[in-house]
C-alpha cells in the first residue's frame, strides 16, 4: 500500500513486483496515476478515513507526514498499522526543516 500515491511515481517502482494499492485524495492525481502505472489499483480516498478488511506486507509512506499536523500525523500511522500484516513493514519518510536549518547553522 501507498498511502498519498499522487500520480504514481512510488508506486510504479513497486508495481511491476508486487499488487500495489496507492491511496490518493486528489482526482486528478488518480487520473494521472491510471494513465502512468497502469498495474497499479488506485483509490481515491483521504489517507486518514481509508478503511479495508485487507492487509498489507508492506506500506510505503513517502513524504507525507509533514504535510498534517501532530494529531493527524499519529491518525495516519495508526490507520497504516491497522492495515499491516502482522509481519509486515511500514516505511515512512519525511521533509523536514530541522535538519536544513542544521547543516546551514552547523
């Protein structure tokens, strides 16, 4: 799973391995995404209230922390644990200011 897929660029790089559900808000991202990566299957929903009986082996969360405040940010990754296989793995990454404003001061 890929929650915040956009118009699949993450998702095309797991596709042609793996059965990849991308999790996208906005319209046209899926539309493009459908045109993009066309093995992957596109769910135009909010990341936050995206609700399955399926479970997943890997979820791949790329940049999309940051853009939530605290409150969502913890409703995000308790849905994606909700939706994991219990031996499966999440992977998140996240933009962050700190440590550009590090490496400038430093």
């Amino acid at each position: 799973m890929v929650p915040g897929a956009g118009y699949g660029r993450n998702t095309k790089m797991f596709s042609s391995y793996f059965q990849v559900d991308g999790i996208e808000i906005s319209s046209s991202a899926v539309d493009l995404a459908k045109e993009w990566d066309l093995k992957t299957n596109f769910i135009q929903e909010s990341v936050l209230e995206f609700r399955t009986s399926k479970r997943y082996d890997g979820i791949y969360c790329y940049d999309l922390l940051h853009l939530f405040l605290v409150k969502d940010r913890k409703k995000l990754i308790q849905n994606c644990v909700m939706h994991l296989k219990e031996q499966g793995m999440m992977y998140f990454t996240c933009f962050s200011l700190r440590y550009i404003v590090a490496q400038k001061i430093g």
